[in-house]
C-alpha cells in the first residue's frame, strides 16, 4: 500500500532537515536536476557571529540558485552553517498538484538558529515531485525561503 | 516524524528557549531605542 | 514578446486581490478546474465582530477545499467578508516549476486585515499554470494561505 | 503592479496603520496579562 499524501510528506521533512545535520554534502541529492532552491544567503552573513548586525535584524538575506549542480555546490560550500542549522517547525500544510496531481506542495513554518544565535521566523515552501520510474520516491523541483520579520522591526521614530 | 507540531529537529526545547530569550533580549533592547512608536 | 515571470507575477498579484474586491463571486474564474484552496476558515468566525476572541488571537483558522465549483461556493457564501478584504504585501519570491518550467510558483509574505478588526500576518503560496491554447494567461492550480502568530503569542505564565 | 513593496491593495497606509495599532494595543494587552515571561 502506498503511503498517503501526509505520510509522504511528514517523512521527507524529517529526511530533509535531519540531513541538514548529519550530510550536508549528499542533501543536493534529494533536487531534481533542473531545481530551484532559495535558501539563506550565507555570503552575506559576517564570518564572525558576534556581529551585532547579524542579531538585531530578524530577518536574512536569501539567494536564488538553479539545478543540482549548483545546489550541491552551495550546501558543499556552506557546510558547516547548515551542519549547524536547528529547526523548531510550527506548521505544515499540503496539496497535491501537477497535471496528475501526484506531485505535492507543502508549506512550513517556524524558528530556526544556529549555536549562539538568536531565533529566525521563517516560511519554507517546497513542491516534490515523483520519479517517473517509482512514484513512492520524490524529488525535490522547488524550495524557498522566506523570513518573517518581527513586527516590531517596522516600528519607526 | 511525530505529528503533534512543534516538532524540533536538530535540537530541543530547552535549547530553543535559550535562542529564543536572545531574540526577545534584541527586541527589548531595539524597543527601548525607539522614541515614539509609530504602529 | 512574452510578458517576463515577474511581470506575470505582479499582474497575477493586482488581479487575484483586487478582484476580491470588486468581483469575488468571479474570483473562482482563476482557479484551474481541479485546483486547490486553503483559505480563511470564515464559518469558524464569529459573526459579531467585536467578539473579543476574534481579535486576541493573531492567527485565523483556515479550511481546504477542492475544485473550482467549490472555490466558487466558498467566495459566494463569503462574498462580504472577501470583498472587504484588505491587504498589504510585503515580499513575493517567484520560482519556474512544472515538467517544463513553464508554471510559476510564488510566495507572497503580509498582512491582511477587514474593516475595524486588527492585522493578521500571513504567509501565501500560489501555483499558477499556463493554459494549453495560450501559454500566456494562467490558472491558479494551488493556494495556501497560512496564518503566522507573532512570538508574544507563544509566551506562557 | 509597482515593484516597490510594501503593495497596499484595496487600502492605503494610513488606514493599515490604525489596524496594526488594533493588534499592537492587543499584544501590549496580553503582555500585562502575563505574569511571567518565559521566551
């Protein structure tokens, strides 16, 4: 028997972010070939953590890439930032889409941080799709991120 | 994956609440700096 | 010349929420025959507005639906709470999707309000699919809204 | 659509105001309400 829609999906989050922690050099082997991933913009992030600029804005930059290759590169690179990543998850919701509707879209929210950093509000939005050889094994074609500042930080003098 | 939300990957409650307590420290600090709150 | 994905997005976007305004009975015209919708569960709330419970909570309950017939039952049953409807977008993050990349999946982060009740912050995620005969006008075939608490709601005595 | 956000549609930013200083006014309700903070 297949495994249902919420099924499939509660156990490609746990892969997902478990994989962040434990090989996140093999994480780009869940992207299809021509995925696009926004993620957090790690580059622009300061290299040393106690730069108060980097806690006081709730919010991170993200950076838009295309395909595996490029995925892989970028976890590969980041590696130890996103070994580090700690995930606190609120809520899931789900579809299915696709002309078959066989390929799933799903929406996250919560917190996440890394050792000595504050919490970040984030919105994560990722389509699966099903391999066309076994329909029980999903790609990842779309994932984004999205931070959630605070409304205090819109607060003006 | 258990499905009763929250659900913590990568770390647990109490280490959540500690990041947690840095980010309401920040905003305590940015509210005290703000003059006038316009909302 | 085709019209590029952002500014398909930014059309979308004008047209799916200003039509709540002037025409919500028509919005199920967007939808794709077999999409689906998460979308404010208007039955949970109160009727009276000054309903205190109703404004403590900053999140609102939502509730799925699928097929445009039933898209197009909720907006009717709903027409007044839709057409009051008002909202301020604060970021859209758009990606290519679908066997060809020619669908476009789009993230819109804001806050949403009605008329004498406070803000709600939301998170919503859209899919929109390229007509067969005209690859230039798109059906929504997903939407997700969903509702972020602001983290003072999360603080316990 | 202007590419400049925030986009306020079927509003304006006067009237988005008073409705964010509503749940402002609620937060800040809720606060005194609690009697210890644990974030």
């Amino acid at each position: 028997m297949s495994a249902t829609v919420q099924e499939v999906v509660h156990a490609f989050l746990r892969t997902y972010y478990e994989r962040m922690k434990t090989n996140p050099s093999k994480l780009s082997n869940m992207y299809a070939s021509t995925a696009e991933l926004t993620h957090v913009n790690y580059q622009q992030l300061p290299s040393d953590d106690s730069a108060l600029d980097f806690f006081l804005n709730d919010t991170l930059p993200t950076v838009k890439l295309t395909g595996k290759d490029n995925i892989n590169k970028f976890f590969t690179r980041n590696n130890k930032r996103v070994n580090d990543l700690k995930v606190k998850l609120n809520t899931v919701d789900f579809q299915t889409t696709g002309a078959s509707h066989k390929s799933i879209l799903l929406v996250t929210t919560g917190e996440l941080f890394w050792t000595d950093t504050p919490v970040y509000r984030f919105c994560q939005t990722f389509i699966l799709v099903p391999l066309l050889r076994n329909n029980d094994i999903y790609d990842i074609s779309n994932d984004i991120i999205r931070f959630i500042p605070d409304y205090l930080q819109e607060i003006e003098i | 994956m258990k499905k009763d939300f929250p659900v913590f990957i990568n770390t647990d409650a109490d280490e959540f609440v500690k990041a947690r307590a840095k980010r309401h420290e920040l905003r305590l600090k940015m509210l005290s700096s703000k003059e006038k709150l316009i909302v």
